[in-house]
C-alpha cells in the first residue's frame, strides 16, 4: 500500500508542478525574492528624427491565458505636443523573452506605428527591436521604396508619472 501511495505522491506532484504557471501565473509574472518581473511599467525615449524623440510608457500584465496570449496591456507615447495610446498583447515564453508584441493603435490615425516587435528581457531592462512608421502628417501613404526604420529602444522601470512630466516638458 505504501509504494501505491507514494506512486499516487508523485504523480500528483508532477501534475501540479507543470500546472504551476496556470494557476498562479507565469515565472516572469512573480517576484520572488526580490526578482524582477517582466510585467509592471517601463519607460523609455527613442529618436524618430533628427530633432524629435518619442517617449514611450508601457504597462505590462499577465492574465490568464486566453486564445494562447499571456501578456496584456497598454501603452502610451508623446512626441512633441502629440500623444497617443495603445493596446500591448503578445505572448512570452518561460524564460519571459517575448518573439511577437503587438501595439494595437487606440486611435483612428495614429502617429506611430510599432510593427514586428521582439524584446529582451534582463532584469530591469524590456529591449524592443523591430520596426516602425513616425507620420507627423497623418497620411499613411505606403511607400514600398522607403525600408522602415529599424526599431532599437531600451526601456527601463519607471512610472506614469514620471512619463508625464517628461511629456509636459516636450511641449514647452
């Protein structure tokens, strides 16, 4: 009876061991003993031109997995006098690196636009690579001779509030 047991033991250790991040969610999603997690808000500045640089704020979570994505949340930028905000999903694996991140425009005619996005996550750096579109115009008119400027910016931890003073200090 006892090799039964210990049989059962096991088998239901395991069981719950590889349940462990769908019920209390991700590794990267937990702090513990004072780790740092991929969720929470991070902030950075990336030029768009010569004389404009973007700041960038963006808040991550992990909610339950739905339809296989396992992080969530939003984003906000300011460029000069211009804001906008947008949607952030995307999927990221158990060591929190993340091959696909999608901002979703909140916008009918944003000014930004993110595309292919991949991070890197160390600690207290979130580095996004990929490419993006800046149209100051608003026009959107595809131009297949132009390549897309490549996406390189390092955010690192940081605040709302701080994001909005360094806004407020663009508009000046």
């Amino acid at each position: 009876m006892r090799k039964s047991s210990f049989a059962i033991f096991i088998v239901l250790v395991t069981l719950l061991g590889g349940c462990g991040d769908a019920v209390s969610g991700p590794s990267w999603s937990r702090s513990t003993g004072g780790r740092p997690t991929l969720t929470g808000d991070w902030l950075g500045e990336m030029p768009v031109s010569a004389d404009r640089a973007a700041v960038l704020f963006v808040h991550l979570e992990a909610p339950p997995v739905i339809d296989g994505l396992n992080l969530t949340g939003s984003a906000s930028y300011c460029i000069g006098g211009e804001a906008g905000e947008f949607e952030v999903w995307g999927n990221a694996n158990r060591d929190g690196q993340v091959d696909d991140l999608r901002f979703v425009p909140q916008e009918d005619q944003p000014l930004w636009l993110l595309y292919y996005v991949s991070s890197r996550w160390t600690g207290d750096t979130l580095t996004l690579s990929g490419s993006y579109s800046y149209d100051p115009s608003r026009q959107h008119i595809a131009r297949s001779d132009e390549p897309e400027p490549a996406l390189a910016l390092a955010l690192q931890r940081g605040e709302r509030a701080t994001f909005e003073q360094r806004c407020a200090g663009a508009n000046r």
